[in-house]
C-alpha cells in the first residue's frame, strides 16, 4: 500500500455580509480576494442569503459561487420568514466554497444561551479522492457561550475518522480557554505566530480567525494574512497536505 499526498489550500474568511470598510457592498471585491489566493476550499461567516437591503437581498453565497465556479454549501444560522412584500425567505450564516465537490453537508445550531444563533457547518468534500472533513463556524461574543461551543465543536469533529479542518471566526484571543481547549484535538496552523492579526481590518490588532487541523493534516510553508478592506476581516489563508493511501 502507498501513502499518497495531497496539496491544498484553504482560507477562512468573515466577510461581513460582502460590505467593506468603505461601507460599500461589492461581492465582485470579495470573489476577487478569494481568487487571487487561489484557495481551494474556504470558510466563510456572516454570509446574507435574501437577508436584508445591506446585501441588495442577493443570495450572497450563489453569487459568489457563480462567480468562483465552486462548489458551496450554507448553514443559516439565522432563518426569518420573509419581510413584507417579499417572498424569499430571510437568512445568515455560514458556508463553505470548494473547487473539489462537496460529498455530504449537515449544520449544526450551537448553544447560544439567548444571544444570536451560532452554528457549525459540517462538510465532506473529496479531494482528488481523499475524503476531507471540513468544518466552519461562527462562535459567540460571551465566554460562557464559546466554550460551550467549542465542546459542541469537539464532539462533533471528533467523532469522524479522517482529516479534518475546523476553520472560522472564533471572537477568542490564541491565549484564551476556548482556544485552548479545542487544540487538545487541532492544532492552530498559526500558533507560532503572533502577529497573525485579522480585526479590525486597516489597522488589525486583535487574532479572532482561525485554521485548525487534525487526522493527520499537515500545514505547509504558506500561513498568511490578506491584508485586504474588502470586509471588517483580514482572511487567513494556509496550505496544507492531506495523505491518503493506495
């Protein structure tokens, strides 16, 4: 038997409902930024599907999808009837965007205690035939909430067998307890970097966005911060090896 080695890329992006530090909606900006980083597969949060006028009540995810010829899959973690007048249902999430096809897809409604739904989008998307287990998300802003969240997340992650990627907007700092605990599965590509600033975009401070790996994933040379206004978040980016064996 062979071990065989696949080569990816992966980004995970809060793209604030496709509007700018300009306050500007541009979704062609923000497909733009997710090409020139040549990810394969990517994390998004605060993804509108017919949500609001903020986002021209576009289905946010297809269009960028349309535009990037991927894959997609979404997660509302959000889901109003329709404003008056309209027919479309009201919803905000999460997704992921792949060039490889996405095999299943399930999300999950995270523990919230009575604050804005949180969620975790579960994905399986074969790469070149390795199956990825690939997971975004969207944690809360209380303490008490993440870490609720975060033991959710684990329960779930780690009841696959195979690779996986857990990538997202975590609203924790690389020193707190919810990133602690879920590095006791996944390692946080960016660990050793303590630079690696995502919010608030043109002047990021503070490290809230993360990649994180296990079942055997390795992260490569390439762990990067897109410095781009295209949203509030700067998206992070890293290149990574799955095996698989013949």
């Amino acid at each position: 038997m062979i071990e065989m080695h696949t080569s990816l890329t992966v980004m995970s992006y809060n793209i604030q409902h496709g509007r700018g530090m300009d306050d500007r909606y541009d979704l062609v900006r923000i497909a733009n930024v997710i090409r020139d980083s040549e990810a394969d597969i990517i994390a998004l949060q605060e993804v509108d599907r017919c949500f609001a006028d903020r986002s021209n009540y576009e289905d946010t995810i297809a269009v960028l999808a349309a535009q990037l010829e991927m894959n997609y899959a979404y997660g509302a973690n959000l889901d109003w009837a329709p404003e008056p007048g309209r027919s479309e249902r009201r919803q905000y999430g999460i997704a992921v965007l792949s060039k490889y096809p996405i095999v299943k897809q399930r999300h999950y409604l995270l523990n919230s205690f009575g604050n804005e739904q949180r969620g975790l989008l579960k994905t399986e998307i074969d790469v070149n035939g390795a199956r990825l287990f690939f997971y975004a998300t969207h944690l809360g802003l209380e303490e008490k909430e993440r870490m609720a969240q975060t033991e959710e997340i684990l329960a779930i992650a780690t009841a696959r067998t195979g690779s996986a990627v857990v990538a997202g907007d975590f609203n924790a700092y690389p020193d707190g307890p919810e990133i602690a605990h879920m590095t006791q599965a996944f390692c946080n590509v960016f660990t050793d970097i303590p630079m690696a600033y995502t919010y608030p975009a043109g002047e990021a401070n503070e490290t809230i966005d993360y990649i994180l790996v296990g079942g055997g994933v390795i992260f490569g040379e390439r762990r990067e911060v897109i410095q781009t206004l295209a949203s509030d978040h700067y998206p992070i980016v890293a290149s990574l090896s799955l095996s698989r064996k013949r």
